[in-house]
C-alpha cells in the first residue's frame, strides 16, 4: 500500500494521509448518523424506528449497563458534532450536517 513495506514501519495515520482514506471510526459514525436521520423522518408506524430503543435482556450481568443504539448515537456521536435531534427532522439540514 503506497508502496510502503511492513519493515518501513509507517504509521497507519500516515498511510491514510498518503492513501486519501477516512479513519473508520468517521466513517462509521457518520454511517450511524445517516441511518439515525433515515429512521427519524419515516412514519412512527415503522418497526425499524420501534427497534431504536429496544434493549435485550442479558443472561449475565454485567459490569455496566448496556446502551441501546439510540444512546449511543445521540449521547456520543450527536454531541461530538453538537447537532440535535431537532436537526434530523429537517431532511435538507441534516444532509448538510
């Protein structure tokens, strides 16, 4: 990869400079994201939008409390970027987003 050799040891974050790649961890949250304002504006009817906040019951506790999705993207993602659930709603907004 960018004719670089595993004995040249180059730092992954460089090699995503040099290659023009996101890191993963952008990319899934902006995935996240995007899939979070797809399900925001469907109707309320929508099992998928129901599934938001659906929490599976573990056999074993747990050290900490599991989050749901919805947690995640709004308590994480959604305030690392400081936009709202409000912005969601407005389909051109949250594209620009």
């Amino acid at each position: 990869m960018c004719r670089v050799k595993l004995s040249g040891k180059v730092a992954s974050v460089e090699l995503r400079e040099r290659s023009g790649l996101a890191d993963i961890g952008a990319v899934l949250q902006r995935n996240s994201l995007r899939w979070y304002g797809h399900v925001l504006q469907e109707d309320g009817s929508e099992w998928v939008k129901k599934c938001m906040d659906f929490v599976v019951e573990s056999a074993r506790p747990r050290d900490r409390q599991n989050r749901t999705w919805n947690e995640v993207v709004e308590g994480r993602d959604m305030k690392s970027l400081k936009i709202s659930k409000e912005d969601a709603l407005v389909c051109s907004k949250w594209q620009r987003l």
